[in-house]
C-alpha cells in the first residue's frame, strides 16, 4: 500500500499533538483525515468519483475497439487489394 510522506513543516505539530495528547502521530494522523474523509463521502464526493472513473474507463474501451477494427478494416483492405493485384 502507498504510504505518502508528510510534509516536514507538519512533522513537528503532529508530533506536538501527540505529546500533548498522549496519542502517537499515526493516530493524530488518522483523527485528522478520518473524518474529513467520512464528510467527502457524505457529500457524495467519491461516488461522484467513482462515476467519472467508470465513465472513462467506458469511453477509453469504446476508442481501443474503434481503433483496433479501424486497424482490422484497413488490413482487410490491403489484403483485397494484394488478391486483386
């Protein structure tokens, strides 16, 4: 899984918070985005997401099959055209 890096200038308050708090940073961190996120979802924010994922992923699959029997014609093209040659 993708661990991203937190920035430095964060590093030292989310370490602040956990000492004063007693937590460590991995659960300041997580008290912190956990319900950010949960209110992203509310919202609808990532089904809307996931909305526009599946929607590309339609559109890129309708172009390759465009493109692959654009390729396919063509090549059925030229091989009439070598039987008629």
């Amino acid at each position: 899984m993708y661990s991203p890096r937190i920035k430095e200038d964060l590093i030292h308050r989310i370490y602040q918070l956990g000492r004063h708090t007693g937590k460590n940073m991995v659960e300041i961190v997580d008290d912190i985005i956990r319900p950010a996120l949960e209110r992203f979802n509310e919202t609808g924010l990532f089904r809307d997401i996931e909305n526009e994922e599946k929607t590309l992923a339609d559109l890129t699959d309708y172009f390759q099959n465009i493109i692959t029997n654009r390729k396919k014609k063509t090549a059925d093209v030229i091989e009439l055209l070598r039987k008629i040659a």
